[in-house]
C-alpha cells in the first residue's frame, strides 16, 4: 500500500499522495542537553551494500521467529512485539543500520504510523499483518492483517511471495520481507513490481472488500428534535454514515465530530444536521449509492436550501474543474413535472479538505469550518457549504426530491436539506 507524508494539497484534491524521496527524510527530533532545540541531522536511508546484507539477515531471523510463532498459536503474531521473549530477542527487531546511528524515531516522520504502533515495544520494521483496526465504510471494519490476507488471495499463486509482512524503510531501495521468507527489494510502492498484472488499485481495500455492504445502524443517528418543523426535511431515513465517525477507508478519524448537532443555525438559515448521505462517484468504490430517491417534501416552497459538501478519494492525485458537475438534485413535482439542479464544483461545493493558508473557498458559500484529527495531523481544516436553489414553480407542490451522483472525480455528501 502507499505511504503517505505532510504535502501541500493540489486544487481540490483532499489529501496529496506523495512518494517518499527514500534518501532523505525529515527528522524532526530534538536534541538534548547544550545543543537543547537545534534539530537534529536528517535520516539517510542507507543505500551501503553492507547494511543491507545484515539486515537481510536480520529479516531471516525475523521470519523464522514469525514461523515459529505461528506454528505454535496456529495464527501470526498481532505484533512483532510478541515474539519477545520466546520466539526472538527484542534486539533483533531493530535493523542494524538503524541501530548503528541510534535513530528509532525521528526517521518515522510522515510515514503510515499503524505499521509502527506497536503497544509493547519500539521495533525499527514495520509490520504489515498487525491487528490495528481500520474502518472501511459505515459499520464495516477491517484489521491490516484481514487487508493483507486478500491481498495474498487476490494475488493467486504469486501472493505469498509478494506480499510483504515486514519491511525496512532504512534503506534506498526499501527492503521487504515478503510472507513466504523471499526478501526483495522496491520502491517505496512494493505493487509498482507487479505492474501491470496487479495495479496498485488492485490492492486497495475498497477494492478488495468491495462486497461488504454497509451496515447502518438507525439508532446510531440523534434522535429528531421537536423544535425540528417540517421545512427542515427529515432525512433520518436516507442517513447512510455518522456525524461523528469517519465513513470512508483514508484518513481515518477524518469525521464531522465537531460540527454542532440537530437544529442549527450556519449564517442564516437553520438546518436538522445529525447524519450523512453520501453518494459514490467514479473513483469511490465504496458501496454508497448512485441515487438516493424518495426524500419526501409534500409542499410547495420559494427555496431549496443545502447544506454539503464533496471529498475526492484520497488514493488519486485529481484536479476537479470548477463547473463539473458534481450531482444531481432531481425535484419531482406533483404535476408529474422535474427539474434538475446541477451542482457544480467550485459554484456550489468544493473539497471538504482545504488549506487555511490557502483555502480558495472560491464562489461555493461556505457556512461552517471545523477540525478533526486527521485534518490537524495534516495542518488542514474541513469545511461545509450552503446551495440555494430558487423554485421556478414556486406554486405548485413539490412530491419528493432525488439525489443522483455524477458519477465525477468527487463524491458529495449532503447533511441536510431547508425549504423555504
């Protein structure tokens, strides 16, 4: 899979993957005593011949502590911190080169941390099949170690030779262990080797877990609230993801949880908010909808009002063209009649993920920002955006409304529709 590091986002784009420049990475430690603030030298991968041979060795050792460990409890270890004592001396889960400069932490920034969080020990590799959990998509949840096994099985017979169980990224190329014993080297991206039998979205986990369905639990949802009239529609059963969890694969913890719940007022208008209908788009193989019908009105009104916003998938470096339409809200009236109203990116939404150094917010009304600990971790914020559409039929009753994806680059997601 890819790793991935701080970077400037690209326009519209909610998370910049960047290849590592495996020679160099940040270290951003400090040291201590008289030379207390002065930043520390940056971490070399090594790219000597020598230190790659000990730590080939390294990983033999390391493979056979695992194969031991799996014969005797008939499953892998959850982390290589289990192989201590009994299967493998703590020691020996630090590579040598890394060892030898006596940097276990700064040469970790910027690269996928649940590879390295082990709870009970500080190895230097990272270890791909741990038991960290990682949300899919609503009500599914998967660990690396279920992520890693498809892998192997949708590789077929060239899985357990390719897919890597441990991996050194102290040297340039990075140095795998794959689940078989075989160590090779690669990239930072090991599936650019397998190119183009297996391409890298082959590995994903939206495309390998692709048949689970979501799994929406309807009491998870805050209860509608008295004040909450019938101009504030109620979209509770259309709600297919959480406010206050994360409903897609990357990044997790990247959720709505500070964004005021119920009936709220964002600049003016006042909206019901307590869950998310999210629509698929093109590179978005989660299992949301293409259309959502039957979001009931039953009235005549002046307005439609919004309140949304769209995410790229994080996987793909995308620029999304202002104008593309994004979705479509289909407006059946009684009479039989329906009116489209596009939404375009840039006029009506764009990337919920910005740079407040650089938000370009553009002509799209935005009516909320906020924070999560994915968006922090990246030194962006999140954001949402009010749509106003004017009923040309401002007389006649309207029956119910439908959202349809445009199937574009972008996934929109609406929180909560006002009439007016």
């Amino acid at each position: 899979m890819k790793y991935r590091c701080k970077s400037r986002f690209g326009f519209g784009i909610a998370a910049l993957v960047v290849p590592f420049a495996w020679g160099v990475i940040v270290a951003a430690q400090e040291t201590a005593g008289p030379n207390a603030g002065i930043p520390a030298p940056r971490y070399k991968a090594s790219t000597n011949s020598a230190d790659a041979a000990a730590c080939r060795d390294r990983l033999k050792q390391i493979h056979d502590g695992i194969t031991a460990f799996k014969t005797a409890n008939q499953r892998l270890p959850n982390w290589l911190s289990e192989l201590s004592p009994q299967y493998l001396d703590a020691g020996l889960l630090v590579c040598p080169y890394v060892a030898r400069i006596g940097d276990l932490r700064s040469w970790r920034s910027g690269f996928r941390d649940d590879v390295f969080q082990d709870p009970k020990g500080s190895p230097s590799y990272a270890y791909e099949f741990n038991d960290r959990p990682r949300r899919l998509w609503t009500g599914v949840t998967k660990t690396w170690n279920e992520h890693k096994h498809r892998q192997i099985e949708r590789m077929g017979p060239l899985g357990r030779d390719a897919v890597p169980i441990v991996r050194c990224f102290a040297h340039d190329p990075v140095l795998n262990l794959a689940y078989n014993g075989r160590i090779y080297p690669s990239g930072g991206v090991w599936e650019k080797l397998y190119e183009p039998q297996f391409s890298h979205d082959d590995h994903h986990p939206e495309s390998l877990f692709f048949h689970e369905p979501l799994r929406v639990d309807m009491s998870r949802f805050p209860p509608r609230a008295a004040s909450a009239d019938s101009r504030l529609l109620d979209l509770s059963s259309h709600y297919n993801a959480y406010i206050d969890e994360a409903w897609l694969p990357w990044p997790a913890d990247s959720d709505l949880k500070g964004l005021p719940v119920g009936v709220r007022e964002f600049r003016g208008t006042r909206f019901d908010a307590r869950g998310i209908i999210q629509l698929k788009g093109a590179r978005l193989l989660a299992p949301y909808p293409i259309v959502v019908p039957g979001i009931r009105i039953g009235r005549a009104c002046t307005n439609l009002h919004f309140l949304h916003a769209t995410r790229v998938p994080s996987d793909h470096v995308t620029e999304v063209a202002d104008g593309s339409k994004v979705a479509s809200h289909v407006v059946h009236y009684r009479s039989g009649a329906q009116v489209e109203i596009p939404i375009l990116y840039g006029r009506d939404v764009k990337e919920w993920w910005y740079d407040p150094l650089s938000p370009d917010h553009g002509p799209a009304k935005v009516v909320w920002e906020g924070e999560n600990l994915a968006s922090l971790g990246w030194d962006r914020k999140i954001r949402l955006f009010h749509t106003t559409w004017t009923n040309p039929w401002r007389d006649q009753p309207i029956d119910s409304l439908t959202l349809v994806s445009a199937m574009a680059e972008t996934a929109p997601f609406v929180l909560a529709i006002t009439l007016e």
